[in-house]
C-alpha cells in the first residue's frame, strides 16, 4: 500500500531511529512506540525491510544504555522483544537479534526474555529440533512440569 512504500522509499524508520539519541527520554520513548507499532504489523515486507537494514541493532544499543535502568525505555524495548518471541511471523527478527547480540542479551539476567529468546534461537537452528529440548524450553517458559 502507499503508506508502506512511502516508508520504505524515505527511510522513515532510520529517521525515526535517529531520535534514539535525543536529549529528551519522551522523544526516544515515542520513536520507540513508532518501531514497535511497525513491529506489530506482524507485515513480512517490514520484517525483511528491518533485517536487511540492521534496524533491530539501534534497539539493542539503546538496551545496553538503559540496561541498568528502570524506566519506560527499557520496558517498550522489553515488550518489543517480548513480543518478537511470541509471534510465528517474527521469527526471522529473533533469529537476526540473537545471531547479532547473544553475547549481549546472554548478560542480561533481570529479565526471562533474552533467555527464552536464546533457547528458542537454539531449538531452531538446531541441525535437528529434539523434543526434549522443546519440552525443557516450554518447562522454563510456564514454570510448570510437563509430561514426556
């Protein structure tokens, strides 16, 4: 549609990500809410726009600056990557993320995310996908005892 194409035509995502680095934290925390209302498209054309332009790699630094924070930043790129793990449609962005930043998100303890995305980058790229380790992911995932 003409909206998607005036997107991508004129980098709109790129100069919204620009705004990352301004001064004041409601104009980040509105780029971010800009990115993550793209993201929720679930839209394949924009899941290969951003790999193929490296648009989650801003978002993970912006992770890293915040990391020891706890404000809205942080919990919009929580939720983003929150919901990256959760969608069949997204999988390529968490493939891409973990592939780029898993030495990175591989520090990041306060939260469950990073880790349930590891395993998950595990478990599909796995030669073979065991079971069993699908069972431990979804053990740790509801915290519940799963029979074999």
């Amino acid at each position: 549609n003409y909206i998607t194409e005036y997107i991508f035509r004129n980098q709109t995502i790129q100069n919204v990500q620009r705004l990352f680095n301004h001064q004041q934290l409601f104009v980040v925390l509105a780029s971010l809410k800009f990115i993550k209302a793209i993201i929720y498209l679930k839209d394949k054309r924009f899941v290969n726009y951003i790999i193929q332009h490296h648009l989650l790699d801003p978002i993970i630094h912006l992770l890293s600056q915040n990391v020891d924070k706890y404000n809205l930043i942080n919990s919009a790129i929580l939720e983003i990557f929150e919901f990256i793990s959760h969608q069949t449609i997204l999988k390529p962005l968490l493939l891409e993320t973990v592939k780029k930043s898993r030495a990175f998100l591989s520090t990041i303890n306060y939260t469950h995310i990073f880790t349930n995305l590891i395993t998950k980058y595990d478990i599909l790229t796995a030669p073979e996908p065991i079971a069993h380790q699908q069972i431990e992911y979804k053990k740790r995932r509801h915290g519940s005892d799963l029979d074999s």
